[in-house]
C-alpha cells in the first residue's frame, strides 16, 4: 500500500500566538484580561495542572479541551509532532503530514512579545531536518507581513530548496484573499503549481481588532481582472453588497462581533476574481465548509440575511468550475453522522470533483473532539479502503505536485 | 554607654525585623524556586534584549541553542543563570546558522532528494558576517554590524570571533547588572505579600511588641544584649554575601543565652513542631534556615505568636486577668497592660490591625536593610556615654 498523506496538520504552539491572543474566546468585558490569562495558562503550575488533569483516565468534554490546551502549550513544534507522528506509528503506518504553519502577528493591532512568523518557520525548517521524508510545510502568507513581488521572493526560495512545499492563508485573521497585494503570489504559484491552502469553516480564530481598522472603506481590496478594457472583475460587486450588509448591521459590526465579522474575509466567493484572473491556481479550501454547513445547520449570519452563502455548495460549485480547487475533509471528519459522510462519499465518487477531495484531519485542533487515531479510523471505516486511498494517496500526491517537486510519490528525502 | 530605654526598644524591635526578614527572604527564595521564577525572569531579560521585530526573536531561538537548552533541569524550567560566554556562543551560532540555509537537491532520476547545505563549511566568522548581512534592516543589525566593525571588519578572513565573543559577552553582563537590581524592584510586592503573610501567621504587632519592650526591662536588656551580637556578626562579615552574614548571625545567636522576661512561666513562643514536619518532607536548605530562625526567635521569649490567652484570640475566647496575680510590681504592671489589651475593644483591634500592617510593611523592606539600621542604632548605642572611671568612682 502506498504511503498516505494528511493533508492538514497543525503544530504551533501557543507560543507564537500574540499575547492578546484570547481576546479570541474572552466576552468583551474580559478582553483586557486577555494578556494575563495567556501568560496564566503558560505558567508552570498551571501547565502541570492541566498536565495531570488530562492525563487521568476519562473522556469528558473537559478532558478532551485539557489535552488540547496541554498540546497547544508544549514547548517546542517538535514536540507536538511527535505526538502527532506517534498517533500514526503506533499502528504501524508510515504517513506523511502536510504542517501548516500559521501566522497570527497580525490577528490585532496591539504589542505582543510572542516570537513571530520567522521564529515558527525557522523551527519547522529544524524539524524538517529531521524529518525530510515526514514533514512537509507550508509557508503562511499575510498581506500585511510582506506583499508583492518582495512576498514571493520570500516564498520562491524556500518552495526552490524544497524546504517548503506549498501556502497557507488564513483570511479570518483579517484581509480578503482577493487582495491586490497578493496578486504576485498568486501569479507566481500559479506558473508553478504550486498549492494554496485556504481556512474554510466559520470556525475557527480571527481577527480580533475592529473591521474597520483593516476595512477602511466601504470596497474590499480587490485585484484586477488583468484585462485594460474591463479591470474590475464582476464579482466585485457582490463582494462588497456583502461587505456592507456585514459593516452596516449591529450584530457583526459591533463591538466585540468581529468574530461575525470575519465571516467576511471567509467566503469562498472572495476567491471568485482570483479564479478569474488565474484560472488554474491550485487552491484548497479546507474542512469542505465545515460538518455544519454540510448538514445546512441553521446560521445567524445566514438567517438574518448577511450571509446567505453555504460554503459546502459553494465550494462543490468552484470545484466544479475551475480545474484546480480542491477540498480536504479535514475537521469535518470528526462528525460520524451519515449526513456528513454520506455527502462526502459522494463527491468522492463524483467524475469531475471526486480527484479533489484530500484527507486531512487538522491535528491538533481536532484533539477538542477526539484523538488522532480515532479519528483517520473513523475516516478509514466510514469510506471503505478504495474511497480512503484516494482521498489519502492519489489526491494528496496530485495536490502535492508542483514544478519544484514533480513526483511526489517517488520522491525519497534523505 | 547610652542606657536609654527608648533607644533599647528600638533597638529590640529593628533586631526582631532584621531576623524576620531573614524568614520573608527565604520564604520568597524558597516560593521562587518551586516555581522557577528566576528562570523564567532571566528568559524575559534575556528576549527584550535580543527582541528584533523586524527579524527574529533572536532570545527565544537561543534559548532552543544546545548551550542553554541542555542547561535546563525538565522542560517547566530554565536556567537561573546564564554566563556570558554561553550567551555570546549561542547568539553566534544562532546567526551564523541563518547564513547556512537547508537545500534539498533533487538526484537526476528524480528519485532522491537529498539536503544540501554548502556555507556549514564556512568558518563560523564569515557564517556569522553572513547571516547578519541577510537580516532585514533593523538597530539589531546595525548593532551587530558594529560590533563586526569593531572586530576586523566584514571582510573574509579579517574577522574576530573571539573579539566578538568577548564583546558580545560584556554587553550580556552590563544587561545582566541592570537586571538584578530589576529583579529586586519585581520581588517588592512579593516581599509586602510574604511579610504581611509572616506577621499575621506569626502574629508580630510591633506595637504590642514596642510597648512590652518598654515595659519588661529584663526582657529589653536581653533582647539587646542579642541584637548587639547580631550587629557586630553584620559588621565582622562585611563584603560577604548575604548568605553568609545570615548563617555568621544565626551562628552568633546560638551561642547567646535565652531570653528573659519579668513574666513568671514564660514559654516558647511558637510551637514549632508541625513546621518542622513541614520541612523534613520538603527537605530543602531554605526550610530548614527558616526553622533555625523561628527557633532563634523563640529563645529570646518575644510577646507574639497565636495564644487563646492573648489577643487577638482572647476577644473571641474571654479574656482572663492576671494582673492580680503577681506580687512583683514590675510584673504587675506588664500583666496590667495585657489585662487592657487582653480586653475585646474597637481601640484594641484597631491598634492590633496597624500593628500588623507596620510589621508587615517593615519586613518589605528586607534584612540588608534592617541590619545596617541595627549596627547604625548599636554604635550609637555604645558611643552614648563615656563609662565611668572607676578611680573616681572610688
């Protein structure tokens, strides 16, 4: 059997989170707080705590959060990959993992003495070293940190010495992905194959400043249509009718909803004017919208009329439309009802999608759920080996391929 | 020899904070170590020196450097101390590393990957000029670009690593002075909460303690006949640390007789035995001091720790009087005071509370302090007033 591939992993550790960074799960009255109870949850006594608390037997909802928070406050990267890796080992099986890096200096506007994005590359680069032939990153990209031409040439290189191997974004921390400052980026990945992978679930971190401080106007940043004739790309328009519905209305652009408010920069469609103009960007859209949106669960944002998008049909319909968008089931795997699997097989067997769809699980943001093992087992019997193969072996490798990296699945690091 | 009642309380009460801020000083210690808090302050001081916005956080990558990570007892703590030669290796090494990126190299069947990193052959100088030239620009890296200016300059095979070093580790030291006397200004509160804690578990009102100093004269003479003992182990052992001078003290007052008191069946203070207990099972150096403290204190028979028979106990369970117990008249005088005091009052509990808040303050202040004020108020004390001659005397 062919080794397989989880196309979404995390490792990060709470260390590269700004200080502020639980702003994110604080009501708005605790938000000052927000500091201290960060550097609270990383002191000593409270890290032995959660430590021995999560490790006594049980599987409460509150266990399952310890030994998430514990993962999340190890030491080092290293560390938490080799639970990770343990997770897979210990049955025998010999995965490989694409790690997300993720950059969140830019998820507020205030100080944070957290180490930053270079910091946490730096690191995975280390465990890179060694394991060549495990660890497969992506580089996280932030408008804000770099842009233009000097964004790709931080990326080119590291993608050129096969350190890194694809993108990662993140809009819910505050940009749209249709930004004109990316438009480089997605032109260089483009030529090169290179693959993107994009947060799609309204779930999740985001911004936790005012929209406004990152939405000065009423029209999004948008790049072009690249044609002198018609330079704004027609779905501009909707973009920003939904802009304002969510900058107009108390419920997201209040004080304190920028946790609504990021379901702005989420929506597939703002990927529409960059499918437009780069039609054949391999580009993912993770968590196939999310269990919730797959099942239709009702949303505020939806029934108050903000948002009336479905992220599951809307990424089945780009799927459909543009060669490269792919998914990944990852999170959303952890829900056993039919109603989610079933829609999954199903565009697994689909002609035109079924190519597209990748295993992943989103580790370790999945351990508030279930442990690892449970969880690709879970995948493993609901999809039956040959649907499980495909989504884990010929898909993963296929999105996998670039012009850097041409053979994915013949390829050995040493 | 000034025989001044006044001054002898003083005296009495400033050896009773010295020897308590002793017992706060190591309480902190000992807190400070089961939390690892020096360590982590020194991570704090170590990254807002290297702290580089705009490259990296250069603290916290040498803290993942060999040199200091292996320095660490588990991966709760960090090093309490860094020298500066491990701090100027480790900041090298980490910036030369920068210059010597991973490559993987794809074989001509396309089959192998394999890493590449050509520069790791590089001296570590032109490593080291490298990886700062390829930082982004920032004051770290014209910091480092002087302090390579200073040492043979950016050309190959000029520089001076060991020059470098040296600097680099000069710099870390100015840092590291700044710094305690930061970390000293950070254990301030810590000090205030311990010595409040102290003087309410011990139950030190230092007004009580003034005015029973005033009025038991055999208990003041002995108190000051040990704080003189204590004053001149302070001055013989100057320029040492501080350390040492508290052991030359605690030695010094085990050689000195009990207390005394005019009160007839004086006891202990304090029962120490279950603090000893406490400290057998912890079993650490800064327990045991502790107890020798708390033991010194006691010989000298002090008027504090929690009695039923004495306030602020005796309000809740009924004071009893004394005073017409005792023939001797100096006796009867001090059980008369602690009759009054004895007795449930606003007046009472008020002077308790601030007592216990003087006390509490004073012990922040730390035992340095209290020990220079004890020697300054003892050589008074003996150049007061010229002995006697005993010629003319006859």
């Amino acid at each position: 059997m062919s080794r397989i591939t989880n196309a979404h992993t995390h490792i990060f550790t709470g260390k590269f989170a700004p200080d502020y960074f639980f702003k994110v799960a604080l009501p708005k009255a605790l938000h000052n707080w927000a500091d201290e109870i960060k550097a609270m949850l990383e002191s000593r006594g409270i890290r032995w705590l959660v430590r021995g608390i999560s490790r006594t037997a049980g599987k409460s909802n509150m266990q399952r959060y310890l030994n998430f928070i514990e993962t999340g406050m190890e030491e080092s990267q290293g560390d938490v990959f080799a639970k990770l890796r343990g997770s897979y080992t210990a049955l025998g099986s010999d995965t490989r993992f694409i790690v997300l890096t993720l950059n969140m200096d830019y998820m507020g506007l205030q100080r944070s003495s957290h180490p930053g994005i270079e910091d946490q590359l730096k690191e995975v680069e280390e465990l890179r070293r060694d394991y060549p032939d495990t660890v497969f990153p992506f580089v996280c990209v932030d408008p804000r940190h770099k842009q233009g031409q000097a964004l790709v040439d931080w990326v080119a290189p590291m993608h050129q010495d096969l350190r890194f191997f694809g993108i990662k974004m993140y809009p819910a921390l505050g940009y749209f992905p249709c930004d004109p400052r990316l438009t480089e980026l997605y032109a260089w990945a483009e030529a090169n194959e290179v693959p993107i992978m994009t947060h799609c679930t309204r779930m999740g971190v985001f911004y936790t400043g005012r929209l406004r401080e990152v939405v000065p106007n009423d029209s999004a940043p948008c790049l072009g249509t690249g044609d002198p004739a018609n330079p704004v790309d027609p779905e501009l328009d909707a973009i920003n009718k939904r802009l304002n519905r969510f900058m107009y209305n108390d419920f997201t652009s209040g004080k304190g909803q920028s946790k609504y408010g990021c379901n702005l920069f989420l929506n597939p469609r703002n990927f529409i004017p960059v499918l437009n103009r780069f039609p054949k960007l391999k580009l993912c859209f993770a968590h196939f919208g999310g269990d919730d949106e797959i099942m239709g669960d009702p949303k505020e944002v939806r029934t108050k009329g903000i948002d009336t998008t479905n992220f599951h049909t809307e990424i089945k319909e780009l799927m459909k439309k543009y060669p490269n968008v792919y998914t990944d089931i990852s999170y959303t795997l952890f829900n056993d009802k039919e109603d989610v699997y079933q829609p999954i097989r199903a565009s697994i067997n689909d002609p035109v999608i079924g190519g597209r769809v990748l295993f992943g699980t989103d580790y370790y943001m999945t351990l508030q759920e279930a442990p690892e093992v449970q969880l690709w087992q879970l995948c493993q019997t609901k999809l039956q080996p040959v649907l499980f193969d495909k989504i884990a072996v010929t898909n993963t490798n296929a999105y996998l391929r670039s012009k850097f990296f041409p053979d994915p699945p013949g390829t050995r690091f040493v | 020899m000034l025989d001044n009642p006044y001054l002898d309380t003083i005296i009495c009460i400033v050896l009773v904070f010295a020897l308590l801020s002793i017992l706060v000083s190591l309480i902190v210690e000992w807190w400070n170590a089961k939390i690892k808090q020096r360590g982590v302050f020194l991570q704090t001081i170590v990254r807002r020196i290297l702290r580089d916005d705009l490259n990296h956080d250069y603290g916290y990558r040498i803290y993942q450097h060999p040199t200091i990570n292996r320095m660490r007892r588990d991966e709760n703590s960090y090093p309490y101390y860094i020298s500066a030669e491990a701090f100027s290796t480790a900041l090298i090494d980490t910036i030369a590393e920068d210059a010597a990126k991973d490559r993987y190299v794809l074989a001509e069947d396309g089959k192998t990957a394999t890493r590449v990193n050509p520069s790791m052959n590089d001296p570590l100088g032109v490593r080291f000029v490298a990886g700062v030239m390829s930082m982004n620009e920032s004051p770290m890296k014209r910091l480092f670009l002087n302090f390579i200016d200073r040492n043979g300059g950016r050309q190959k095979g000029e520089f001076d690593v060991h020059g470098l070093k040296a600097e680099l580790g000069r710099w870390f030291d100015d840092h590291m002075d700044r710094a305690s006397g930061e970390y000293k200004l950070k254990l301030k509160p810590k000090l205030m909460g311990i010595g409040m804690l102290v003087a309410i578990v011990l139950n030190v009102d230092s007004i009580h303690l003034m005015k029973v100093f005033m009025l038991d004269e055999p208990l003041r003479n002995s108190t000051v006949a040990a704080a003189e003992a204590a004053a001149g182990s302070w001055s013989a052992t100057e320029g040492l640390p501080d350390t040492v001078r508290y052991r030359a003290i605690m030695d010094t007052l085990a050689t000195m007789p009990d207390g005394n008191t005019v009160r007839t069946g004086g006891k202990d203070t304090m029962d120490l035995t279950v603090v000893r207990r406490i400290v057998s099972a912890d079993n650490s150096t800064a327990g045991r001091d502790a107890v020798e403290v708390l033991d010194r204190l006691n010989r000298l028979k002090l008027p504090m720790g929690w009695d039923r028979a004495d306030a602020p106990l005796s309000w809740f369970t009924g004071p009893e009087a004394m005073a017409g117990k005792t023939n001797n008249p100096t006796e009867a005088a001090l059980l008369q005071y602690f009759d009054e005091r004895n007795e449930p009052g606003l007046k009472q509990c008020f002077l308790w509370i601030v007592g216990i808040l003087i006390t509490g303050f004073s012990l922040s202040q730390g035992a340095p302090f209290w020990f220079a004020t004890l020697l300054k108020l003892v050589n008074i004390r003996r150049a007061g007033v010229k002995p006697k001659s005993t010629t003319n005397a006859e």
